[in-house]
C-alpha cells in the first residue's frame, strides 16, 4: 500500500469508524431497536431528573451568584422544560459519568462528555457545542507551532475527554509521539502542571482554555489541531429511546430560537481575562469619570466607615465607574450588585449610582461583620472583598483548606494561597461549596488594592504598592497520570 494512503486511511480512521458504526446500526433489524420505553414517565412520575455532571467552570460550578456554568444552564432549562426538578451529582470524573449512566444511575450525563458513539451503553444526543483540540505549553519553552514540536515532550491529557483520540490519529502519522492521561484531574490542574514545570504542554479545548488563561499566565495557547469532536449529553441506551428524543427536541427548540447560540456566546464567546489596566489609564479614568461619583462614594464612606477611595476602587474593579454596567449573568451598576443583594440591602434600581454605591458599601460592611473575630486589622478587609467577589461560602472553604495546608485560616497571606485550590478537584471536593474559579478573588483583591494605592498617589503625590506572594508550585505527581508509550 502506498504511505500517502496509508497516512490517509490511518488520519481519518476515526470518522471511518464512526461511519461504519452508523451504518451497521442502521441494517440492524428494526425489532432490535431499543423499545421507546418508560423513561421520561418515571422520571415525571419521581417528579426529578437525576443527572451526573462535573464540578468545572465549563460544566457546572457554585458562582458567586449561585449555580452557573454552560452546560448547568443547558441542564436547568431542560429539567424545566420536562416540569421536574434537578437533581445533580458532581462527584464522578469523566468514566464516572458515563458508569452512572450506564447502569442507570443516573438519567442522563452532562459533563462535556466527547460523542462517541463506540461507547458501549449510552446513546448520545445531538451535537451541542464543538470541541476544538488545542496545544498549551509553558512559558519559556520554544514556541509550539506544529505536532512535531511535542516530540518528545513531556504532555498530559485529561483521560475520556477525547484528546486521546486526536493523538492517537496523529500518533499514526507521528509513531514516536507519547503523552500522559489522567483521570482524576480537571483542566486547572492540567494548566497549573504547565506552568509550573511538571508538565511541557497538554491538549484542551479552545473554550476550556478561554475560561481558565486568566489564572494561568505561565501557560501559551500554541496550535489548534485535528478535526473538531462533538459535545453531547449522554443518556442509558437500555432505557429506550424517549428521553433521547425528549431531549433532542429541547435542545433543536434551543438552536431554533437562538438561545443555544446566546449561551455558548456568553460563556465562551470572549476570553474571560480580567488583568488590570495599567497606573497611567486608571489616573485617566480618575480625572475624567471619578468626579462624578466622588461625592457619592464619600457619603456612603461616612455611613459605612470605609475609607471612600477604597470604596472607589471596589467600584472601578466592578464596572470601570460605569453605572449602567450589566454582566453576562445579569449582575448590574456601578458596584454590579445581583438582585437578591440589591433587594437585601434596600437597592430598587440598581442602575442609580447613589443606591448602587450605598447598597455596596454596606453590603461590603455585613460581610465584614460577619467574618471570624480571630480576622483582625487589614486582613478582614482583604478577605471580605474576596467574598465580596467569590461569595462568603467559598472563602470559609478556602479558610478551611489553608488551615489543611498548615496556615493560618485567619490570615489574608494564608487563604489567599488557598484560594485557587478550589479549582482543583483533589481540593474543592473537600469542601462544602465545591468548585469555585478561586484564582479570581486573588485578582480581584490584588486589583483593588493596586487601584487603592493609586488613589492614594494621586492624593499624597506619592506611589505606593503592595508586594504580593506568589504561588508555591505543586510538588511532582506524576502517579495521577497513566503514559501513554511511542508506538514504535
């Protein structure tokens, strides 16, 4: 056989698997066809839907705002559409949740789960979003242009994501390549592993990549590669075939009226990249909108006891002193309070500075109050505005873990090196809350502080900053990943 065609059978060998697996189904005789079943009617019946899903920023994850993420909105919205509850398991890994599904465990998988129609015991629904493979590598190694610069790289992948098929079809053409899979790992340990040396590089997919960069400046994006697998939902193939039709209908009502695309738009359709805007753009912002506001954040100062320029800053982190600003989650104002904390703290339109302003301020002040006594001096304030962000839920649990880690729960230095390990599974699946986007509040406060001092430049005519810590890197855990050898 000539190599050009071999190359060629060995590169589209998946879609060649996938056609003939469609065809064969499609000569079974229609008597061994799945029975439509009594699914749907139980699940009506039990008044709830159970479904298995991941606690990630893709999937699902407690917000600070309460439960969000793509596919949860997806999930929600079809448990409504059935008039049932939702009932959520987030504690399997990727073969979990396809395991629960198929034995029936659970009704139905959403988890970013790769369509596959080879896996035995599930049946998948429509396309839902496409996964782009995509090459990350650390920072300081040669550029990642093309497959041949992962030969003899050290790459991780997440096992049953789907990247190892892409590098299994490209392990035809390239038989010395080799990569590391492991199961009970999320992508923001795949990326921390990146930047932090254990690994060169990993294959994600370009949405994961979209929502994690920010806590991960270590970690280039390289090269996109191979063709694009498809997102489904996975549901019990020994259950017949109605909730498969149920939830095929939901999600072609959804492309139809555009609320799917809506979706995918706010979550993946901009890079969620929160760095702050330099010293000189933010005195920019500071003679021309501050102004306006600057009474505003005085008399809210005096009724809360703040200092009003830090109250200032709270306000340019959340909405650059814009009080119409309005986020992809409805979050609105000047200081982007949700409804039920405008409704707490008396606020009827949001969009009016004066409320906006007062109802943060003493929305800032109640969390304060309600932090341990043991916090003390600066550190309350810091920890407060890092509830203010990620929700007060969240920061007990990061109190919780730096004490795990031998630090000190009441103290800022502490938790804040704890915080981003609520993004990783071997530790937010010890907490209370479970997964929250940890590396945000470390920003978010690290951005205000910086904003604060500025305002304090530009009221002294002096500069002064923050010296922030860094992370310590993970120590070396290769025994999480399995290896996959050269085929040589």
């Amino acid at each position: 056989m000539p190599k050009a065609l071999f190359r060629h059978l060995h590169r589209y060998r998946r879609w060649y698997t996938l056609l003939l697996s469609a065809l064969v189904l499609a000569l079974i005789p229609h008597r061994q066809t799945p029975p439509r079943g009594e699914h749907l009617d139980a699940i009506r019946s039990r008044d709830f839907i159970a479904v298995f899903t991941r606690n990630t920023p893709t999937t699902y994850y407690e917000g600070r705002h309460g439960p969000t993420g793509f596919e949860y909105e997806l999930i929600r919205r079809f448990a409504d559409h059935l008039g049932v509850s939702l009932s959520m398991d987030t504690s399997r890994n990727i073969q979990g949740v396809i395991d629960a599904v198929r034995s029936g465990e659970g009704d139905l998988g959403a988890a970013a789960l790769p369509l596959d129609p080879t896996v035995p015991g599930v049946s998948f629904t429509q396309t839902i979003l496409e996964l782009q493979p995509l090459v990350v590598y650390r920072r300081g190694l040669p550029p990642f242009r093309e497959p041949r610069d992962l030969l003899g790289r050290n790459i991780g992948v997440l096992q049953g994501s789907g990247a190892s098929l892409i590098l299994r079809e490209l392990q035809a053409e390239l038989p010395e390549l080799s990569w590391k899979e492991a199961a009970d790992l999320e992508i923001a340990d795949l990326l921390q592993r990146v930047e932090n040396g254990n690994l060169d590089a990993a294959v994600v997919y370009t949405h994961q990549f979209k929502l994690n960069r920010l806590f991960f400046p270590g970690v280039e994006d390289g090269f996109a590669f191979g063709e694009p697998l498809s997102m489904a939902w996975a549901v019990p193939s020994s259950q017949g075939l109605d909730l498969l039709e149920a939830a095929n209908d939901f999600l072609d009502g959804l492309r139809e009226d555009g609320t799917l695309a809506e979706l995918i738009e706010r979550y993946f359709g901009h890079d969620d990249y929160l760095e702050y805007v330099g010293a000189r753009l933010f005195i920019h912002h500071v003679h021309e909108k501050l102004p306006q506001y600057a009474h505003l954040f005085r008399a809210a100062a005096r009724d809360t006891g703040f200092d009003w320029k830090l109250l200032a800053a709270v306000g340019y982190q959340e909405s650059h002193w814009d009080p119409r600003a309005t986020s992809p989650t409805g979050v609105r104002g000047l200081m982007m309070l949700t409804n039920p904390t405008a409704a707490e703290m008396g606020v009827e339109n949001r969009l009016d500075p004066a409320q906006s302003i007062d109802g943060g301020a003493r929305y800032l002040r109640q969390l304060m109050d309600r932090l341990q006594e043991e916090i003390t001096g600066e550190d309350r304030l810091w920890m407060a505005l890092a509830a203010y962000n990620v929700g007060l839920g969240h920061l007990y649990d990061a109190q919780k873990l730096a004490e795990m880690q031998g630090g000190d729960p009441y103290v800022w230095a502490d938790v804040r090196e704890a915080l981003p390990l609520l993004q990783k599974r071997e530790w937010y699946s010890q907490t209370r809350h479970g997964y929250a986007r940890g590396g945000e509040p470390v920003i978010y406060v690290r951005n205000i502080r910086r904003y604060y001092e500025v305002l304090n430049y530009v009221d002294r005519s002096q500069q002064q900053f923050f010296q922030l810590n860094q992370r310590a890197p993970d120590a070396d855990d290769d025994s999480l990943f399995d290896t996959v050898p050269p085929v040589l």
